[in-house]
C-alpha cells in the first residue's frame, strides 16, 4: 500500500459538487484524475484533485494547513523516490563488483571468499541502513495520514458553511 494524501472518490464527487456521472466522464473515465483501489475502495490523490479544485480550499480556515501538508507530502514523495534511486544504484554497485569479479576470473577459493563476504556485508549493512530510512518515513507518512484524516474531517464538518459562502 502506498502512504500518500488521498481521498475517496465519493468523497471527491462531494467537495467537488458536480454529479457523479459528470465527474466520472470529467475526470475519471478520461484519466484526468489518476485512482487506486485498496481494499475495495477507490482513491485518488488529494493533491491532483486540489490541482483541478483548487477553490475547495480557498475560503477555508484549513487552507494553510491543506498547502503545508500537500508540501510535505512532496517532500516525502521526493525522499521515496531518493530512496529508490539509491537502492537502484546499489544494486548496480553490487552488480558491477560481481562483473569485476568474474572479469579478474578469480580461481582461488581463498580469494572468491573474501571479496563474497565483503559483497555480503555491504549488501547487509546498506539493507539496514535502507530500511532505517523506510522505517522513518513509513512513520513520518503514518502521521501524516492520520493528519491528514482529520483535515478531510474538518473539511467535511466545515463544507455545509463553505456552501453557504459560495
């Protein structure tokens, strides 16, 4: 499962007001709107959808904090994506280290030891660092799914007053 701001697509249709049908052949059915399932339910991003509703937050007391959370979200994204990126290029290290390896066609025994145990420890200690890395930000996400649950919270309370100024 992915940890990013997201948001039912029902709830979407609501803060929207359009009709379901029409946000469907809007948004959804063109791919405008990209969406996942997750254990039966259908979400999309609270960032793509603010991007094309950018007036759901603008008269509300939550905004600032809608824009801090959506900047943070992209940090961690960001960092994701690091991550990945790093692992990628560990894996290449690793990969050019075994071809340097059979290049020097290493027969001794003694020899292939040492440079698999080295390989082996690398590997090991940089699949601890990664996922101390992971670790953290899968907490950092946590946290911030759970905020941004209440903000979906709050803007559900605040939407019957936010009707009311437009």
């Amino acid at each position: 499962m992915e940890y990013y701001n997201q948001l039912t697509v029902d709830e979407a249709i609501e803060l929207s007001q359009m009709s379901k049908q029409k946000f469907y052949d809007t948004y959804l059915h063109t791919n405008v709107l990209e969406v996942h399932k997750d254990d039966g339910e259908t979400y999309l991003k609270l960032d793509e959808f603010i991007s094309h509703f950018p007036d759901v937050f603008e008269n509300s007391e939550d905004s600032a904090h809608a824009n801090k959370t959506l900047s943070f979200l992209k940090v961690i994204a960001e960092d994701i994506e690091s991550m990945k990126q790093q692992l990628g290029m560990l894996q290449k290290t690793q990969e050019n280290q075994q071809k340097k390896f059979e290049k020097i066609g290493l027969d001794q025994d003694k020899k292939a030891d040492k440079l698999e145990n080295k390989n082996s420890l690398e590997s090991e200690n940089n699949s601890i660092k990664l996922n101390k890395i992971i670790d953290k930000n899968k907490a950092i996400l946590t946290k911030h799914q759970q905020n941004n649950e209440t903000l979906v919270d709050t803007l559900m309370r605040i939407k019957p007053e936010l009707k009311k100024l437009l």
